[in-house]
C-alpha cells in the first residue's frame, strides 16, 4: 500500500520546503525522484539544489545525465523510477498516474494556486482508500503544519 501525502503550503517556499522532505528522505536512506512540468522548471530546481546553502550542496542528478540509476535524488519531467526511489515529490500539480510505483507519493503546492487546490481535493476523493492511505497537512497563518484529512 502506497501512502498519498498533500502539504498545502501557506507561508513557504516550495522549492525549500521540497528540499527539507528531500533531506529528511536521505536520512531514511530513501531514494527520491521529483516530477515537473517542464525543462525550465527542473533546471530551476535543479540550480536552486546546487546552492541552496552556502556551505553545502543536495547531490542529484536529472534525465540529462548519465547513469540515472546512480543518483540520489533525480529530477525528471517523465513518470519513471530509475533509481528504485521509495518516494515521487510532485510541486507543480503533476498527479502522479502510478502511485504503486513508490511507497510514498508526496504532493505540495501553494494554498494560492486554486488550480491546482482543486484538482486535488478532486483527486482525493478519487482515492481508492483500500489500496492507499492519505494524509493532508496545511499551514497554519504561523507556518505550523496542520492535519486536514
């Protein structure tokens, strides 16, 4: 069974809050891909990876690289899982169409995207709950992170 996760992002970036779940899934020693919508928007996050802290970098590697089952952490515009990830991060309100693929799919995305909101309160309802479970957590006006299932 699949656990479907939803962080509805008040007061946060999603590009730093997607780098602390990434970090959290190393020290789980998971592998992880992240899903985009496009080219732009990976190599956006992919920059944003290399520098994101002035002492350190997060190491990972993209469908342009060689030797994909290699990495870490892998960026990709297609649904696949060359690394035998354990979890798919989502930002851009991609939906992930094979959930058993992973043992967590995880999606974030801004409370001001209505979109995108809507699309997954949709999708959520469309959850078959016997073959995976779901978690929806959403910001509080302070940045606490709130159960909303």
């Amino acid at each position: 069974m699949s656990e479907i996760f939803f962080y509805k992002l008040k007061n946060s970036s999603s590009e730093l809050f997607l780098i602390s779940l990434i970090e959290k899934s190393l020290d789980n020693n998971w592998n992880s891909v992240v899903l985009f919508d496009s080219i732009e928007r990976m190599e956006e996050i992919n920059d944003i990876l290399w520098s994101y802290k002035d002492t350190s970098f997060l190491p990972h590697g993209s469908e342009n690289d060689e030797n994909s089952k290699f990495h870490r952490v892998y960026l990709t515009c297609k649904e696949e899982n060359p690394n035998d990830s354990k979890v798919i991060f989502s930002i851009d309100g991609l939906l992930v169409k094979n959930i058993n693929s992973w043992k967590r799919c995880v999606y974030i995305f801004n409370e001001q995207n209505l979109k995108v909101v809507d699309q997954f309160h949709l999708y959520k309802n469309d959850i078959d709950l016997s073959q995976h479970s779901y978690k929806s957590f959403e910001q509080d006006t302070y940045g606490k992170w709130i159960n909303s299932n």
